[in-house]
C-alpha cells in the first residue's frame, strides 16, 4: 500500500498518474483517455471524457459480482420500533422500480428533483433512483422550515419533488406536508408533480393532479435501467449555508466523486465490502450524502440508515445498542453526539452493557472535536478516536488521521494531516506561505481532488467570489488554522459568518437578514458563542429604533419565532440582548469578528479602524451578563 509520504506525495507531484489508477476501481461505460482538463482555471473536470453511472457502480455492479444477497441497508428507527434491512438485490430492485415510475412522470437525465424526506430508506430509494436516470437530487434537510424550501425550490427549479407524510424527531410528530404545500406557496417555479411517501403515523392530504401517493405510483411502475451519464455531469446539488440568506448550491459529478468516496472508503475508513459502515447523520447534509448513501454503497457495505438520537431513543445506550446489533465496524458522528451521551451517561454505564467486540474505529467531523469530548471517547471505547476535518463543498475529507494507511499518533485538536490529494497551505493576508504554529487562513491549492465542488449551481461568478479570488490558484475554505511542525493541521474555526450549531452549518447572515425585518430593529449582528453541548449557538445583538416601546422581552420572543419561521428549529436561534449601539468601523462596518472573539473570551486587538472603543466594554458587558446563569 505504501506509506502516507509516498502515497501523499504522489497525489500532489502526479495527481493525473494517481487519480488515473484510483479511477480502476470505479466501473466505466466509458473509460477516459483523459484524467484532467486544466484548459478553464478555476474550474477543473476530472475524467472529462469518461461515462458512467453512479447508482450502476452502487448497486447493480455489486449483485452482478455476486453481492445481491448481502444486506446493503439496515434501516433502524427507535422512534417508529422499526428495524428492516434490504439486501444488494432488494434495494436495486426498489431503486430500478422507483426510478421506472420517476421517468414515466416524465424525470430525465439533466432534470432537478428535489428530495425532502426523514431518515428513511425510500430517501435513499429517492436519491438513487434519481442517479440511475441521469437526473440530478437536490436533498434538503427535514429541519428546514418552508422558505428555505422555497429558496432551494426557486433556484433548482425542479421538475418533481420527493417528500414523505411525515417524521418522528425524538418524541415529537412532525407533518411535512403543511411546510411543503407553503413552500411550494411560496415560490415562484411551479412543481408539476410530487410524489408522497405516507407514513402510518402521519397522513398527507394529497393534491389531486399535482401529487402522487408512492406506492400507488411504483405498483403499476417497470423497472428502468441505468442511464449512462458524463462524469463531469452533476449527480446533485447540496445547498450550504454562505455568508448571506442565499445558500449556495455546491454541485457534485458523477466521476470524480465516485472515484473519491471509493478511495476514501480504502485508505482513510479502511473497509471493505461486506464490512457495516454506520454514519448517524442525516441524508440532508454532506455527510449523509457521501457516507450514508454513496460512498458505503459503492464499497459493497452494509449501510445503517437510523431514525433516532444518540440520546432519548430511549436512553444514552442507543449508540452501543445499534453498533452491537448490526455489527458495526465504523461509527461516524458529529462531536456534539458524543457531547451529549456523555452528559447523561459520563461513567460510560451504557456503553459498557453492550458487546463492541466488531466496533474497530469511531470518525467524527462536522465540528471541532474539543479534547475534552476526545479524551473521554478514548477512554470509553479504548480504540482510535478519529477527528477528520471536512466541508460540504469538499465532499470528503481534507485533513484526517488513516484507519487504512498509517495511524499516526494523535494530537488532541488537530485533525491530523493533509488527505492526498489536498495541497493545504496556510496563508497571510496577503497569500504568502505562514511558517508552523502562525496561525492564518486555510487554502487548498487547485486543482482540488475529484470528487470535490465542480463549481456551485448557475453560478460560476458566485464560485470565483467565495472560493478562488480571494488567492488566485488557490481554494479558500474559509476557516482559520495553522500547522506545526509535523504537518498537523489545527483548524480553529470559521472566519466568515458561518457557524457550527450541532455539527450543522449554518449563517448568521442568514438569521441577521431575518432580525432585520422585526419593526423594532433599527440594526443587528448575530454572533456564535461556545455552546457546552452543541459547539456553538447564535446570540443576536439588537439595536432598538428611537421610540420603540415594545418590551425586550417580547421582542426577543418574536425574534426566536420569526427564525424558527424562515430557517427552521435547526438554527436553535433562543437568545436576544438589547445593546445601545454596535461597535463598528468609521466607514460603518459592523465588528463582527471582533464580537466573535469577546462573545468566548478570546483575546483581541483594537482594530485601529474603529469609530468608538467604548462601544466594545458594552458588548463585553452584555455577554458577560449572558453567561451568568440566571
Ligand atoms: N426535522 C425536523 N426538525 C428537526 C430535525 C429534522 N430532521 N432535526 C432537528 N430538528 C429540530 C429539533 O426537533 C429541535 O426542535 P425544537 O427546538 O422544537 O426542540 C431543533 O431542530 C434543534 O435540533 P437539535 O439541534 O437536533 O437539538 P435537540 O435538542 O433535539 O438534540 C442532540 C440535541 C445533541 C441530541 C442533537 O443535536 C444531535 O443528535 N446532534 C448530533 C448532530 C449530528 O449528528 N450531526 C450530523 C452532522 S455530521
Ligand atoms: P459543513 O459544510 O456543514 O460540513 O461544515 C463545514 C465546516 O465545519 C468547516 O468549514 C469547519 O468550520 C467545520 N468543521 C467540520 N469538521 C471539522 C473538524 N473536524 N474540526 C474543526 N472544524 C470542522
């Protein structure tokens, strides 16, 4: 297999020869004479002239090499008391079926469709039935309220949306057909069809012409065979949060990202067909996206699709339960997962009543792993404690510790080294290399690897602004870090208007714009402070117009409905200080990092830019009498 220097240092030196024989695993209906097309920077394709399908490699492949009757999804919901599971042959006879009765409502290779379901399998039916044809999902996230719905409605325009009646979230009922309905209300692109997957517990009033009961709709449909597709063609469009309400639509390939996911699967996961692979995310984000559904699928492994929590589905064991169970061997989560099993279980009780003996290794990523939560990970499950650092527009991982190459030892709070194929660099401000330990901003020099963002959907002005302007010839992630001396890369969090609620992404631009149009708000900021729990919670600063007379109080409880209203519950948005004025710049602009920094008690320097320096004791004050508890 070789060691990570020569296998890293090929990816870099000789990405074309490396990606080339990466490319072998993944099955082509046409092999590309070509690996890279470098003629458009910043825009990179990988395998320009290869065709392929996704869900041909996902599933089809495994059962005509003799997989069809090893399980290819556990679905497992403590909240409905239901566990099935589908072999290779099942699910590929479901997806074909479904993707038979997608085409006869008239899905083709190229169209939209957009996906909002709960963790269930007909999600992932959903996802894959839409690669065998050609067309290209766009999943959203159950916790989304309606106008995100909207938004996400208005500029993928689908053709078809695919929803269910309903969730169970924890212990809670949720309907989904309401926020559909308004969202679809909303927007201005009109749905021609929608297909319904009606749960027992919760039924949708169906719109007669307009939507179409699941299984009604796949009884009388005939299966339809994988279309072959270009491997720079889109495979999705996950929509992330930016800096503004506008989220950005990352597009994903087909190719590249096969390629990829399967290499990652090897080399960072270390597993192997047959193995369970259990990724307790949501489809709704990257990494439900990429190790729920694809990449355990293109590998030959047995998926776990769960509907619960890590805690109250019943109890702090639900975790050990399932990797017991269904024999898991690869645990993925969000830190804050294990923050809270930790907070009702911290002797780990639970845990030891269950039989880990299959459990080899424990990911996590989506947030920054506090040594705290990585010490006591350690300690109870006595393997490796994986931190692997990651973005939606990446796909896969950047920097991370190898199950399948070398483990090296770990450095609690740095995520490790470089994946090959990501060239991380640190840079100043002004785009020169940082020496170790200075800490800066964190690019990646292009071409990123495969299976990374193609470009963000109907808009490629919007990809050069976000991500390579900034440092031509280079990615910028957007968050700050720094490396040491060994190559450990630090990640210390994001330096745009972005925070990590829960291992969720989400803007506080977003929540600002929102804010901004209660009548009492003369201004605004919104700003991430630690959260013990869930890594981080947004606080809203607000600045009364002249004459308002409503009670603070008050206000703040419009506030948390109104963002509840636009964004959803997800943004956990609970908490308004009234502030005289907020610290700005003499042109005017609001000191947001600086507030970032007082917000957790960092250290700051005066920007030398700013109107008033007393502005900045009444932020600190503020704060400080927020995190006295009440
Ligand atoms: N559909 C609808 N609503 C949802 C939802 C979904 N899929 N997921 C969450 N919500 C709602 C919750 O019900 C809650 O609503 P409420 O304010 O009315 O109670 C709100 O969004 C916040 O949810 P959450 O952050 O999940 O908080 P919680 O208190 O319900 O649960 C944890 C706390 C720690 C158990 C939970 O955050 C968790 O499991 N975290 C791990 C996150 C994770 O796996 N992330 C994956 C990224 S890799
Ligand atoms: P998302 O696009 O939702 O995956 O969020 C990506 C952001 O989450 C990154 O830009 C980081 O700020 C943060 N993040 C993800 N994984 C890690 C990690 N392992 N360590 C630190 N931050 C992380």
């Amino acid at each position: 297999m070789g060691s990570y220097d020569e296998i890293f240092r090929k990816s870099i030196e000789e990405p074309v020869a490396f990606w080339k024989e990466a490319a072998e695993s993944i099955d082509w209906h046409k092999k590309c004479d070509r690996i890279l097309d470098d003629s458009n920077p910043p825009f990179y394709r990988w395998f320009p002239d290869g065709e392929l399908n996704t869900c041909f490699n996902a599933l089809d492949r495994h059962v005509r090499d003799g997989r069809g009757d090893q399980n290819a999804l556990i679905y497992d919901s403590p909240v409905t008391g239901t566990i099935t599971s589908f072999t290779y042959q099942q699910l590929l006879d479901k997806v074909a079926v479904f993707a038979g009765a997608l085409r006869r409502i008239g899905v083709g290779r190229g169209d939209t469709v957009i996906i909002y379901m709960p963790m269930i399998p007909e999600a992932v039916v959903a996802m894959l039935a839409c690669a065998r044809l050609g067309a290209i999902h766009s999943v959203v996230f159950g916790g989304f309220a309606a106008n995100e719905l909207a938004l996400r409605i208005d500029h993928a325009k689908p053709k078809v949306i695919i929803s269910a009646s309903g969730a169970m979230e924890g212990k809670k009922t949720l309907a989904y057909k309401p926020l559909l309905d308004k969202a679809m209300e909303m927007a201005d692109h009109k749905i021609e069809k929608c297909v319904i997957y009606q749960r027992p517990f919760v039924t949708a009033t169906l719109n007669a012409g307009r939507d179409l009961d699941w299984q009604e709709l796949v009884a009388s449909a005939a299966p339809a065979d994988c279309v072959p597709v270009k491997a720079t063609d889109p495979l999705y469009i996950l929509y992330t949060s930016g800096t503004t309400g506008m989220p950005k639509g990352v597009i994903r390939d087909n190719g590249g990202h096969a390629v990829a996911l399967y290499w990652s699967m090897k080399y960072i996961y270390n597993v192997a067909p047959g193995d369970v692979f259990w990724s307790a995310s949501d489809v709704g984000w990257v990494v439900g996206h990429s190790y729920i559904v694809y990449a355990p699928l293109l590998m030959g492994c047995t998926t776990v699709i769960y509907e619960g929590k890590p805690v109250g589905t019943p109890d702090p064991g639900a975790f050990w339960r399932v990797i017991e169970q269904h024999k898991v061997k690869i645990l993925f989560t969000a830190p804050t997962a294990f923050r809270a099993i930790k907070k009702e279980d911290p002797d780990g009780v639970y845990c030891h009543k269950y039989d880990l003996s299959n459990f080899k290794c424990l990911f996590l990523a989506g947030e920054r792993l506090d040594p705290d939560t990585y010490h006591w990970a350690c300690s109870l499950l006595d393997r490796p404690v994986i931190d692997h650092w990651w973005q939606t527009e990446t796909g896969w991982p950047i920097v991370s510790n190898f199950f399948g190459i070398e483990h090296f030892p770990t450095k609690p709070g740095s995520p490790t080294k470089a994946v090959p194929g990501y060239d991380v660099r640190i840079l100043d401000p002004d785009g020169n290399d940082l020496p170790p330990h200075h800490e800066g901003e964190v690019v990646i020099k292009l071409p990123l690897p495969p299976g990374t963002l193609a470009s963000l959907w109907q808009a490629d002005d919007k990809f050069i602004s976000a991500y390579t302007s900034r440092f031509p010839g280079c990615y910028l992630t957007s968050d700050g870090g720094y490396k040491d001396e060994d190559g450990y890369i630090f990640i210390m969090g994001r330096m745009d208007d972005v925070i990590n609620i829960a291992g969720h992404r989400l803007s506080t631009g977003a929540m600002e714009e929102i804010i901004a149009t209660h009548p009492a708000v003369a201004e605004c900021a919104v700003v991430g402070t630690d959260d013990a729990l869930k890594g981080q919670l947004p606080v809203g600063l607000v600045v009364l117009k002249a004459g308002a007379t409503e009670a603070a109080e008050d206000i703040g409880k419009e506030l948390v409905q109104m963002v509840r209203d636009k964004i959803g519950p997800i943004a956990c948005y609970k908490t308004t200080a009234v502030v005289p004025r907020l610290p700005k710049t003499r042109s005017g602009k609001i000191l947001r990092g600086t507030m970032r920094s007082i917000a957790n008690g960092k250290d700051y320097r005066m920007p030398s830019t700013i109107d008033d320096p007393t502005t900045l004791d009444e932020i600190t004050e503020t704060f400080y009498h927020l995190r006295v508890p009440k």
